[in-house]
C-alpha cells in the first residue's frame, strides 16, 4: 500500500511538472499530448514495480514454505512492509518460529528415549547374565538332588518298590529314601518342605543327609521323627518356620510287621484286596515346634498287601477349573486297579491325575510309593 502511494505521489509531480511547462509555454495539442504520454507511461511503470514486487514476495513465500517442508524450521524472511503479502510473510515466519521450537522439544524427547533404551538394554543384559548365573545354580542344585535320591533300592524278600517323584522345576521339596538291612527289614521315609525353589531344596538335601546319619543310630520311626525334629528346630523353626510334612515306615519282611509314625503328613494307605485301611496317627510337621512326640503305631502286613503313600501334589492338583483331585478320587482309582502291581499302580495313579489337570498347570511337586508285600 505504501509503494502504491509514492508511485501516485510521483505520477502527480511528473503531472505538476508538465502542466508548468505547459503554462509557461503556452498550451498547444501537441503539449497536452506530451502530458498525457508521460502521464500513461508513468503509470504503466508503476504497476509493472508494483507487481514484480508482489511476484518476488510471493516467490520468498514459496520458497520458504518449501524449507519448512524440508524442516528447515531456523530460516526466516526479511519483511518490513505492510501489505496483505507481508502480513502472509509474518504469519510464514510465525509458523517456523513454533515448528522450531516443537522440533527442539522433539530431539531433546527422543534423545531421552535413546539413553532411556541404552540404559535398559544394559540392564537388560545384567539381568540376562544373572538369569544365566541362576539357570547354573540350580542346574547344579538339581545334579545335587539328583545324586541324594535313591537310584537303587534295597533288595529286601518278599517286597517290592515303585516310585513317582516329579518335582515342579529343576529342584523340588518332596524328598524320600529307603534303607535296608540284614535283618530283611525295609526302612521308607517320604516328607514334603513347606516352601517350594532353591530354599526347600536345602532343606531336602539336609534332611536327606541328617536321615541316614540317625537310622545308623535307632531304626525307630517315632525316634527317627523326633531327632529330625529336634535338629530342623533348633536351626530352621524359630526364625524361619522351615518344616515338612513327613512319615516313616518299617516293614519287617520276616515277621510280617509294620511299624510307623507319621508327622502332619498324609496318612498311608494299606491296600487289601478291595479294601483300603486309612493308618492314622498323632504327630505335628517335623521342624514346627520343639520337644514334641510322635505316635508310633504297629499293624500286621499280610501277603498282596500294597502300602501307598503320597505327597500333596497329588490330592492337591487342580483341573481347569480349580476343582482339586482330592481324597475320593485316588481311593476310586485304587480300587479299580487293586490287582495292579506296585509299578502299575504306580503310574496308574500319576496318570490318573494328569488327565484331571488336564492344561492346567502343576503347582506342587508330586511324588507316589507304592510297596507290595508278596
């Protein structure tokens, strides 16, 4: 608008100036047209500035825009007018200025996440070897489980000895281990570690090595109970209520006899032809309190007798539905297999109780004995 006034300006002093020139010399046809020639010619010359200017503006306006499409948000255009176009430019120049400013606040966020994700990748590596460290660990803690349970049970007349034993991970907390003498007797202890991992698996190895230490000593099931009572206690009870549900049997193949004694554990089963004899009797965890005593009971064993003893993981396993498969469905699946041998058996019941759960998960180490007299 500025530029528009001036070139009006000027075309009225070119005017001015002619129709001086015309007056001093007197006004003629040819003069009147010299005027009007120069007045044409001037106004022709300023609409042809004027609209090369607003080409030009318009030209920067694209360009610009074109570095913006680029991201090449720091540019700016040079602007001092006051026109429709400056006020274009300015709105141009506004709009990098904001995008700038966005594209700052973008880089400092992303450079953010880059050292967040180093970050974690190096912990994630950390993690990685410790996980590794620990896969070891309980390889190596497993290996050791391994070589503390039986692989050889004893050769004891007249018996025979089936076992199931299948821990939830690499290490488990059911333990059991037979021993046997010259006297044909056949000593069966089977427990369950409160606790499950690398802590009850401890506890196993410990157990299993304080075992044999004190059936070297007394042979006796509530004795044997009682000293490995007293041991877990005085280390484990009082500050860290370690304990386990446990039973010990011992099966005097000549006389025909039973003696044992049960701590919180799950009571043996004495299968007889079709019958099923619960043995019951009194005694708290091993390792939950201290000087407490076991009952020892005694029962005659006849020939086919099946004695079956088990761990939680297998009347505690779950279906889909979280419907336990208890008590009643091992004595069912007894019953209808009681002419079964010991390994028979055996796996009858493990099988059993895996397609009850079906794809449910396990969440408890499962272990199944059965010993048959003949």
């Amino acid at each position: 608008m500025e530029l528009t006034k001036r070139f009006l300006l000027c075309q009225f002093i070119i005017f001015l100036f002619l129709s001086l020139i015309n007056y001093f010399i007197e006004f003629s046809y040819s003069t009147l047209i010299l005027i009007f020639v120069s007045f044409l010619f001037s106004s022709i010359c300023s609409i042809l500035f004027y609209r090369v200017n607003i080409l030009s503006s318009i030209e920067r306006a694209i360009d610009f825009s074109e570095k913006i499409s680029r991201g090449e948000f720091k540019n700016r255009i040079s602007n001092n007018g006051t026109s429709k176009v400056s006020e274009l430019l300015k709105s141009l120049n506004s709009l990098a200025y904001e995008l700038e400013k966005r594209n700052i606040g973008i880089e400092e966020q992303i450079e953010g996440l880059i050292r967040m994700t180093s970050e974690l990748e190096k912990e994630n590596l950390n993690l990685k070897r410790e996980l590794e460290k620990m896969q070891f660990d309980l390889s190596l803690a497993h290996l050791i489980q391994q070589q503390l349970l039986p692989k050889n049970y004893p050769k004891i007349q007249g018996i025979n000895i089936s076992v199931a034993n299948f821990p939830i991970g690499q290490v488990g907390g059911d333990c059991f281990d037979f021993f046997g003498d010259k006297d044909q007797k056949l000593g069966v202890f089977l427990g369950d570690v409160s606790g499950k991992g690398v802590s009850a698996a401890l506890v196993v190895s410990m157990v299993l090595t304080l075992l044999r230490q004190f059936v070297i000593v007394d042979y006796r099931p509530s004795e044997i109970l009682q000293k490995l009572n007293d041991t877990l206690y005085t280390y484990f009870g009082m500050e860290h209520s370690t304990y386990l549900t446990s039973l010990f049997l011992l099966i005097d193949s000549i006389n025909r006899r039973m003696t044992y004694a049960i701590g919180g554990h799950n009571p043996p089963l004495l299968l007889r032809g079709n019958d099923i004899i619960s043995l019951e009797s009194e005694g708290f965890s091993v390792g939950m309190f201290s000087n407490v005593n076991f009952e020892e009971k005694e029962i005659e064993v006849k020939g086919d007798d099946k004695i079956i003893i088990y761990t939680d993981g297998v009347i505690e396993s779950k279906n889909e539905t979280g419907e336990h498969f208890g008590y009643g469905n091992l004595m069912k699946v007894i019953k209808e297999n009681s002419q079964a041998n010991a390994f028979q058996l055996t796996h009858i019941i493990v099988d059993a109780v895996s397609r009850f759960a079906g794809n449910s998960p396990r969440t408890d180490d499962l272990t199944v004995i059965v010993i048959s007299v003949s």
